[in-house]
C-alpha cells in the first residue's frame, strides 16, 4: 500500500491569516501537508521531503527590519515553490529582483490576466481574465533573473512570475479565498507540478456520545442545575422598556419581574420579548445585546 504521507506538501507560515486556508484547499484536493513555522531550519525541511512548498503571505513587509525570511537555499531544493503575496516578495528580494514599498495599496478584488499558459496557468488561455483578491502594501518592480511574467494586473506588471526550469511561481494574489473563484484550478495546477497522486482521504471524525448520565437526565426531563438556576436558565425578560432604571427589577437572579410566555414545550417563546433587561445577570444565561 502506498504511504501517502510521502506525497507532502509543506506550507511554511509566514504569519497570514490565510495560512490555515491554503491547507484546507490543498486538503480539499486529496493532498497531505502540514503547516510549518517560517522559522523551521533548512535542514529540517530538506528532512521533511515535501513533494512541494507553498510560502504564505504576511503582514510585514519583506522589506522591513525584521522580516521574517527564509534560507535562499530553500529555492535550490529542486522541488516546485508557489510564493503566495509575501511570499513572491520574498523571493524577489531573496533572488535578486527588487520591490517597490511605495506602491499604491490593494486590499479587495482585482482583475488578473493570463499571459502565459504555464505552471499554475498551463490549464488557462493566454488572454483569461481571473477575478482575484489582493491584499498587499508592497509590490515586485523587477523580478530575479530567469524569472518572467506569465499574468500582470493594471497595477502591476509583475503579478505573477515563474522561472519555468525551476518550478518556482510567485504570484501576488490570493488563491485560497472564496473571492478567487478559480483559485482552486491553480492550486490544483500547482499541485500536478508536484507530481502527487491526489489520492488523500480524511478519516471521517467519530461521532462522540454523550456521558450516559448526561442522556439519563434528557431521557428522564432531569437536569443537572439546582431549580432556581434551572428556572433562571428560562427565564427571560418580558420588559419592553429600554433602561435599566425604567424596568421594575425585582429579583438580582431574573433581572425584573417580568416573565417570558412559554410554548407548549416549556420554553420561552422567541416572540414573547422585544429587548432583554438591561439588568439581567449572568445567571440568567441572558445579557443584553
């Protein structure tokens, strides 16, 4: 049986809020991989044998003191690498090509087109137009040397680039979320790239029962809180005034002497009340919006 943890994909984690959603589409795709800090050595990298690498994005600058980097070294590994926004930034300045911290911000939608139907475009026509997100400060002026465009934007000429020898991609975008709607087609396109058999599965997770003594008590109607915090839990506020000093508190437990109407099962119906009390405590399960 073929061990299908041997067709890894690495992620290293520069710090996105999207990192979590690169992994979820390459999982969608039926491919392993795991998720790693930026921080991780080259040699536990080389030790790790991915079948590919993806850079994620991240709100620092490549530019700026401090930023998170990466061994160039990695780009000689000889496995395909997808830089995703920080992460082409990153391998400009890593390899020699420049950016440009000046740049006009993009934060939301944008058109990309395709000039070249290689790598992660090989499934696209020269000419597509993609619906992309973008969320990015910096941009890359001059990509490194043996790298070209192979898709371009109207505010960058550089939104995507490859050096096809090596199967390395930058692209600027991101392809993760749901406002590229074609974004799965180029992780996919990456993945084949890495040469891996999409043959992952999740285990299904099992279901868990609850406790026997927790199914006796809803078998039974008991419950497991004293009866007043059994009442208080169903009890909400009928008062339709919208302060606290106007409402005829009675009680510190319920909030005020109102009581919600109950349905036929027991509960409070969801029309019997149009604002909480302005009183109503922690007890009561219930605070105000």
């Amino acid at each position: 049986m073929m061990d299908l943890h041997a067709e890894k994909i690495l992620i290293l984690d520069f710090g996105s809020q999207y990192t979590q959603l690169i992994a979820r589409r390459v999982r969608e795709l039926h491919v392993y991989c795991e998720i790693h800090p930026c921080t991780t050595p080259l040699a536990a990298i080389k030790g790790f044998a991915p079948k590919g690498i993806i850079l994620s994005g991240s709100p620092s600058s490549a530019e700026a003191p401090g930023a998170p980097l990466v061994d160039a070294e990695l780009f000689e590994m000889g496995v395909p690498i997808l830089g995703v926004c920080y992460g082409l930034q990153l391998m400009a300045k890593l390899l020699g090509g420049k950016i440009d911290r000046t740049a006009h911000r993009e934060y939301g939608s944008a058109k990309v087109e395709v000039t070249e139907s290689k790598g992660i475009f090989r499934h696209l026509q020269v000419g597509t137009e993609l619906d992309v997100w973008m969320s990015h400060g910096d941009k890359v002026s001059a990509p490194p040397q043996g790298f070209h465009t192979i898709a371009r934007s109207s505010n960058s000429p550089f939104c995507a680039v490859a050096n096809t020898e090596k199967r390395i991609y930058g692209i600027q975008f991101h392809p993760e979320v749901a406002h590229t709607p074609r974004g799965r087609e180029l992780y996919q396109a990456f993945l084949e790239e890495c040469g891996v058999s999409f043959s992952f599965r999740m285990a299904p997770s099992p279901k868990k029962r609850a406790p026997r003594s927790a199914r006796r008590s809803a078998t039974n109607g008991s419950s497991a809180l004293s009866p007043a915090a059994s009442t208080a839990r169903w009890s909400r506020c009928s008062c339709t005034r919208r302060s606290a000093s106007s409402c005829s508190a009675s009680s510190s437990t319920t909030g005020c002497s109102g009581r919600a109407k109950r349905s036929r099962s027991g509960r409070p119906s969801p029309t019997a009340f149009t604002f909480p009390c302005a009183r109503s405590t922690p007890e009561t399960g219930f605070s105000r919006p």
